[in-house]
C-alpha cells in the first residue's frame, strides 16, 4: 500500500487554531510521531504530509496544516497556503478547542461551499470544562455529529475512524472505462525519447498497464516505429488503441491505414475497428470533466496571435528538448496561430488565482494530481470564464483528428 501513488490516495486535512492539537491527533491516528508536537503554539509551521494506510479506509494522506490563526511574521503567508490545501481535500477534519470559534465557522463555510465533508472534532476533550456547552455550540457549526475526542486518552479515536472510513467510500473509476473488456486486445504506443526514463515507464503508462491486467485485458506495448509491425502480427484488430499524444498525428496516420485495410478485407468487420485515443485523454476523464476539456478545446480554433494562453503542468521538472508541455505544444500552438501568441507556463501547485488575463488554459493529464484538485482548477477557471483542455484534446485539435479519437 505504500508504493500507491499520491494522486490515488484519499486526502485528508487537519485544521485547526495553533496549538489546537492537530499534530497530536495524526500521531495518535497513526501511531508514529509523524508531527513535531510542543505545548508552544506555532509548532507547525509548514504543511506536513504523510502517507499511510488507515483501517477500513486505505491508502490516505494525512496533511497537518499550520493553525488557522497563525498571527506571527510569516503567519499570513503559512494561512495561504493552508487554505491552498482545499483544492486537494477529499475529507477536512476540523478541531475545536477555543471558545471563540469564529475562524473555524468560516473555514467551515468554505469546506462546504466546495461540497467537502467536514468532520467537527473537539479535541482536548479531557481539558474541557464545560463539554456539553461546547459540544452543543461546536454542533450548531458542523452539524449534531461532532466528536469529541482526545489524543491522549484517545477517547474518540476509533469514533473518528469510522467517520473517517464511511466518508471515504469512493465510486471506483476506472481510467479505460467503457473503451475496453475483459479479454480485449489493447495496443500501447509509447516513444521512447529524452521524455521516457531509462530502465522506467512513465507514471500513465504504469497506470494504464495495470489497470489493463487487472481487468483481464491482453496488451502489447510497441514505439510509434513498431506500431505497423506490431498491429500486422495481430490475427484480430485490438479493441483499443492508445498513444502518446505528442505522436497522434502519425499514429492516427497508420491506424487509418489499418481499419482501411481491416474493413475492405472484411467489411463485417468495421465495427470491431479499433478505436484511436491518447493516455492524456484518458486521464482528462479520469480525473477531470471530458466535455469541459472538449468544449475548450473548440477555443484554440478562434485564437488569434494576440491571444495569451496558460499552460498547466502537474510535475515540476527540468524542461527535456522534447518536453510535450514546454516544448512541443507551445511550437505547434504558434505554428498553427502565429509566432507572437503568448504563452506562459506554470508547473506543480503554481497555479494561478487570476485566470481573467488568458483566452484558454491547456492542463496536462494530472496523473500526478488527484481528482479533487483537477476539479477545482476546472472550477476555478469556470467561474473566470476561462476555457480549459487538456494536453491530448488540444494536440488532437490542433493535428485535425479530434472527431477521430473517442474520449
């Protein structure tokens, strides 16, 4: 369960005043010093972030989160970017301890307003005079179903699992959804350049291949150079053909030769073509919204060399000569619209809050996101009323095949 990836772990955040005890509580859930606790408030003055596999929920993240009411130099800066930590929350766990509960009611407005699930947590409960009070007043912020509990006695810790645990059943997804089944013939195009690690796959890659096993279908893995090859060694046409986006054109180029040749052989046989998409295509739907991306997508066809796009990588890394995002699509954006187009890029959680100044946001596939924080970019860029696409649907466009691919 450790080697489960980031972007597949349920997130779940701890929030609270400084000193509130959000540090000890995720020690006492985890059952290792995971957080520096002191009795100083302030202790926690950065995210923390650690993977782990609770009880009856699975593989998680827990983020310790500097206090909400952080008032030192640097305060300002630390609440920015705990409130940042909204756009991954699938769970916010919120601790109550001071009578003034103000800051919590508000951040507890936000958590709903993004339709997070909050869980009221009055932490310290063994410190507190007057539990029912506050018990009553803390229930009429989050809801009767507050918790009180305390890292020390741990007296509602196996409470807040089992909250924790039925609010994490999550409707499975699955990446190939509805394009493949058990049994199927899937065909993997995947370039080996400056992009592709040596001695590894790429994350979508390993993603994809799994899922493909587990659910039973047959893959052959070939380079964009072998694809001809390995589709005439095939007695049957694959069900499912996926590639690289950045090798659409010529891949889309050899498997209309194919289904050409496939369907006068057999003219019967045109509905067992095989179907044409990408990795980041698959990814769009997997983690974001498909028809958004395809909408914005249309947007890159009324560009104009005045124009300025964003371009939004997941990972942040050293730019490759090949690099898709910081490379490739940003010269075939400016062959297809006119060299003085404006480009910016940003990489990981540099994401920015005002989106008004661009015509269209172009996301990659977020394989190293999860899915809340795709949608909240999606979100966000909505309510700007700025297009957003994604890596696959743009080179799709861009390259004319976009009515070719299925998505």
């Amino acid at each position: 369960m450790n080697s489960t990836p980031s972007s597949e772990r349920i997130h779940i955040a701890f929030y609270g005043r400084c000193n509130s005890g959000k540090s000890s509580l995720i020690n006492a859930l985890t059952g290792q010093e995971v957080a520096i606790v002191s009795d100083m408030a302030g202790t926690t003055t950065d995210l923390v972030s650690k993977p782990i596999e609770l009880p009856n929920i699975g593989a998680t993240i827990l983020i310790d989160t500097p206090g909400i009411d952080d008032n030192t130099t640097l305060g300002e800066q630390r609440k920015a970017q705990t409130l940042k930590t909204l756009n991954k929350t699938d769970i916010a766990v919120v601790l109550f301890h001071d009578n003034d509960t103000s800051i919590e009611k508000s951040l507890i407005a936000q958590l709903k307003a993004r339709e997070i699930p909050v869980i009221g947590v009055i932490s310290k409960c063994d410190t507190i005079q007057n539990r029912a009070s506050f018990t009553a007043k803390v229930n009429d912020i989050v809801g009767p179903d507050s918790i009180t509990l305390s890292a020390t006695t741990k007296e509602g810790i196996d409470q807040l699992l089992v909250r924790l645990a039925s609010l994490s059943q999550q409707e499975e997804r699955l990446i190939t959804e509805g394009l493949c089944n058990s049994g199927d013939m899937v065909v993997l195009v995947m370039p080996q350049d400056a992009q592709a690690p040596k001695g590894r796959l790429i994350k979508p890659q390993v993603e994809v291949i799994r899922e493909l096993l587990d659910r039973g279908c047959n893959t052959l893995c070939t380079t964009p150079e072998g694809l001809n090859a390995a589709l005439n060694s095939l007695t049957t046409p694959p069900q499912l053909i996926i590639t690289d986006s950045q090798v659409f054109a010529p891949v889309h180029k050899i498997v209309e030769e194919y289904r050409n040749e496939v369907v006068s052989s057999t003219p019967q046989s045109q509905q067992n073509a095989p179907l044409l998409t990408s990795f980041s295509i698959l990814f769009a739907r997997y983690k974001g919204d498909i028809d958004t991306f395809v909408e914005g997508g249309k947007k890159l066809l009324s560009l104009t060399s005045s124009s300025r796009v964003l371009i939004a990588e997941a990972c942040s890394h050293i730019p490759q000569n090949e690099d898709i995002g910081r490379v490739k699509l940003p010269q075939m954006l400016r062959k297809r619209i006119g060299e003085s187009l404006s480009i910016d890029i940003v990489g990981g959680n540099d994401f920015p809050v005002d989106l008004s100044q661009y015509d269209l946001v172009i996301h990659c596939g977020a394989c190293m996101f999860n899915r809340r924080l795709v949608m909240s970019r999606i979100a966000q860029a909505q309510s700007q009323d700025v297009p957003i696409t994604n890596y696959g649907i743009a080179i799709a466009t861009l390259t004319g095949i976009i009515d070719k691919v299925v998505y």
